[in-house]
C-alpha cells in the first residue's frame, strides 16, 4: 500500500474533471430534447445536472415529463453522445498529470455518473485505463450525491476515508465525498462554478487542471 504525507487514494469524477466533455454532454442533452418533443433547457440548467446518473438527472431536468419520455430520452442521449465521443479530449496536462500521480505511487480511482461501457470506451480512447485501480459507474452504484461509489472503492483497496481525497466539478462529487466522510477538492475548469461548489466544504476550489496537480503535490 502507498503512504504519503495524507492521502494515499485520489478518486476523480470523469466528465469535466478529466474528459473535456460539458459542451457535448450539453449538445447532447439539447438534441435529445428535440427528438422527443420536449422544451429545450437553459445550458446552465443542463450544466447543474451533469454528474448525476441518467436518469436521475432526466428526472431532475424534465420532472413533469413521464417515465415513459425519461426512458426515451436516456436512449436518445445516449445516441446522440455516442456521435460525438471523437469530438471528446482530455483537458490539458490531466494526462501528464495522472501519470505523475500513479508514479508516485498513489491509489487513482473513478467514481463517475457515466455508465460502464461509457466509461470503458472513455478510459481506452484516453490510454488511461491502466493507471486506475478501480472505478465506480452508475449502473453499478446508486447515483451520486450517495456515498455508495467511493464506498465501494474504499472497501476494495482497503483505505480509511481519512486518507482518501475525491475531486470533482460539481457539487453532487463533493456531497458524495461529504456523505462518505472522505475530504474533497472542487475544479471550475468543468461543468461548475465557484458558487455551486462551495456549499459542500471542499479543501479548496481550483480553477485548471495545472493548478490542481501544483495542490496534490504540495498538499497529498
């Protein structure tokens, strides 16, 4: 097992921690909406679901719309992303950066709202896949804000919450980590602003991805 100075496991959110992927999840979303007849949201609106299951977030968007249109509207999403997936980077230096991390000897996980396939054709576009230990979908897991995810990875890599560290760009990842009693750190660069962040305690709020690594290095 690592040991650092405090943490030795950093699990990281997936789209807009590490996968520049707001604007498509946005598109997506939209064009999904036009399929199914229903009134487009505002991109802010969209942007404070992003991070939830599907459909939660479905739910959460569009709750005057029946089970039925959730049901459809996931399937057309998912269509509609599934298009874009080459259109989808990494933002810059979270490569480099998680290469550091995993050769310093660190625990890396995912805890994410994309599903397991999105995940698994995520991660080996990315070349990424071999530097995580494990990774948590919500199809496996119930939705975040719920602790189960980061839970679940603490159990398996045999870690107490005190020395773990979740990072995320929206307050369903850092109420997560509050729920799971696991330290947090909050990131701009994505989905989220400094506003919608804050209410959850994170150890700090850092606004690109150089700045979060400057952090880990001097604070993990």
């Amino acid at each position: 097992m690592p040991k650092h100075t405090k943490y030795d496991l950093i699990i990281f959110d997936w789209d807009g921690t590490i996968a520049n992927s707001a604007g498509i999840i946005i598109e997506s979303v939209k064009e999904a909406c036009v399929s199914e007849g229903v009134q487009l949201p505002s991109d802010q609106n969209i942007s404070s679901i992003i991070g939830l299951g599907l459909e939660e977030a479905f739910t959460k968007l569009f709750p005057e719309i029946g089970e039925d249109s959730v049901i459809n509207m996931q399937a057309l999403y998912r269509d509609a992303y599934l298009k874009k997936l080459d259109q989808i980077s990494l933002f810059e230096g979270i490569e480099l950066g998680i290469k550091g991390l995993y050769s310093q000897g660190y625990y890396l996980a995912i805890a994410t709202g994309k599903s397991r396939r999105g995940l698994n054709n995520a991660l080996n576009k990315s070349n990424l896949y071999e530097y995580f230990k494990m990774t948590k979908t919500m199809d496996e897991c119930f939705s975040k804000p719920h602790p189960q995810m980061i839970n679940e990875i603490l159990d398996f890599l045999m870690i107490e919450s005190a020395r773990a560290l979740m990072i995320g760009d929206s307050s369903y990842d850092l109420e997560m980590a509050a729920n799971a009693k696991v330290d947090s750190l909050g990131v701009t660069y994505g989905a989220q602003n400094l506003s919608q962040l804050q209410h959850h305690n994170p150890l700090a709020i850092i606004e690109n991805p150089h700045d979060l690594f400057s952090w880990l290095t001097k604070n993990g």
